[in-house]
C-alpha cells in the first residue's frame, strides 16, 4: 500500500436549534488515535473539517466541502483511507425507489438548510464508485440513521445485541403500525401524512425481516443487500464501515468521563486501545463495541463492506 490518508469530519451545529455537543471532540479523538497508529497529521495526508473552523475556509463542513474533500480521499491509487464522520444522520424520501423503505439515509452538512442532506446514494458515489480498485477505504459513521449511509451491498447480521426475540421484533413493528394509524386518525397536531408514511416504511422492513427469519435467513454472518447488491454488487470495492445504528435507530451524544463524546466514536477507540498489535478482527470490534454500547444505550452498531470478505480477518489500518 503506498501513504495513508484520513478524513474527519466533526459537526456540532454550533448556535444552531440542533446544536451537538461531541462530534468535534470526537474527530480530535479520532486523529490523536491515529496519529498513535502511524498516520501523518500534515494537511497533506489529514483533512480535518469542522464547524470550530473559518467559514469561509475550505476546512468548513460545509455540504460543498464535504464532497471536495471526499473526492481527495479516493483521488488516488495504492492508499489506504481512513474516514470518520461525528454529526446529525437523517432520512429523506426516496426519489428513485431504490429503497425498500422508500426512504434514503443521509448524513447532515453545516449548512444542510440551505443546500439540503447528502443522501447514501451520492455517498457511495462519491467515496465507493470512485475509489481506485487498488486503495482501501474504512468508514466509521457516529450518526443517526446511518447503517445503509453509504449503501454498502453486504452487512455482517447480528441478533441485535444477543438477546432481541422475534417477539420483541413484532412488538416493535406492532407499534411502529399502531402509531402510524394514530396519525392517519389525527390524533397528533402535525404533518400527520408524512409522519405515517414514514412510520409505515419503518414498519415495512421491520416485517419483511421478520419473513426472512421465517425463512432461515437470519443466522449470524455475512449477508447480502439486495437491493444494493443490485446495484453495486459488482463493484466489489475494498470498503468496510462500522457505523453508530441501524437504519430506524439513533446514535447518542454521550457525556462519558467528563467529556462530551459520540456514543459510537467513544465504544470504538475504547476497544482499539485494547489492540495495540491490531490483533483483533473486525466481528471482535464489532461485538466489543455493542458491549460498551449495550451497558447505556440501545443503539446496535452495524458493520458493513463492499465484496463477501471474511471479517474474522485483523483490522489494520
């Protein structure tokens, strides 16, 4: 592999409505540990975008930023990328019905209300499509909605965190229904129809997984997206991703030992310190971090990649 290169991306909304705390914090976090892995924090090799930056510079996570930036962390070949993303994840209607739950997850620029969401499919676009087939790229993703944010074709499935039930399962899509038709009934005083539609999709994947436990299609392991293998499956790109949650979760703003911290960014470089020699695969990552997670939050990181790979394999990066 030729040098190494690294995007952190932290947003905190600072003054706004939906201001964060963290995610600042955690991209310092992020690049001191990387640092300590033999990773160069010269700007030529680390892009570090935050809103404690001039606005008016290129290093403002700015939706035109953002993307600038990921073009020159896939701009050429024999790298190995690293990119971490601490800020708001959301969803947006589906505008070409790629999704099975009609909507598309996002990540969220500084500027999202003016120039809007930047959704999965231009993701996987911008960092997946254009990545060199001889590069490396790991994403981790600490938002909300982020497990499909940049539409990898294949997931590793868990049972949630060992101890969710195909009961707990139809009681959350149950809900998921009974709510939607509290708001088809008008029992809450906004955007009834949106909100329903919404819910609906939520309820829609949950019972479609629920049919492929049916069929035996749950076990532990390597899983294929269909309708993103559909689509990229053949790229078979060297990409591998934890993110914070699944689709319909959230990801926490954490306060942890006196510091603000992302829940995810936090379970991640506390089980990376445990692996100094870079022993541990990326399933032992995984499951180390749903443990952290699990003892205060019920968020369930999902890990995800571009070709069937053997995630028992060593993480190194």
């Amino acid at each position: 592999m030729g040098r190494r290169k690294a995007l952190l991306i932290g947003i905190n909304y600072i003054g706004s409505q939906h201001q964060l705390q963290g995610c600042v914090d955690d991209v310092n976090n992020m690049a001191e540990f990387l640092a300590s892995r033999g990773f160069s924090n010269h700007p030529a090799n680390m892009v570090v975008l935050t809103d404690m930056n001039d606005p008016r510079g290129p290093y403002y996570p700015t939706a035109h930023n953002v993307l600038a930036a990921m073009n020159w962390l896939v701009s050429e070949p024999g790298c190995m990328c690293f990119l971490h993303y601490s800020g708001h994840g959301g969803q947006v209607p589906d505008e070409d019905g790629s999704h099975s739950s009609g909507f598309a997850d996002t990540i969220v620029p500084v500027d999202f209300e003016r120039t809007g969401q930047i959704d999965s499919s231009t993701l996987h676009r911008a960092l997946v499509s254009a990545l060199p087939p001889s590069c490396t790229l790991f994403i981790l993703f600490d938002c909300c909605h982020s497990g499909s944010a940049v539409e990898l074709p294949f997931v590793y499935r868990t049972d949630d965190d060992g101890n969710v039930n195909l009961m707990d399962n139809l009681r959350a899509g149950a809900e998921l229904i009974g709510e939607a038709s509290h708001l088809i009934r008008g029992d809450f005083a906004f955007d009834s129809a949106g909100e329903a539609r919404h819910l609906l999709a939520g309820a829609t994947s949950f019972f479609r997984g629920l049919k492929h436990q049916y069929d035996g299609d749950y076990e532990e392991g390597l899983h294929s997206v269909g309708e993103f293998e559909e689509d990229w499956g053949r790229e078979n790109r060297s990409v591998f991703m934890f993110s914070g949650c699944k689709d319909e979760q959230t990801s926490a703003d954490a306060f942890i030992n006196g510091r603000h911290v992302g829940a995810m960014s936090w379970a991640f470089l506390e089980t990376m310190k445990t692996d100094v020699d870079w022993n541990m695969s990326y399933v032992q990552i995984l499951q180390n971090t749903r443990a952290l997670l699990q003892q205060r939050y019920s968020q369930v990181p999902q890990l995800s990649c571009g070709y069937p790979f053997d995630l028992n394999n060593p993480f190194k990066i």
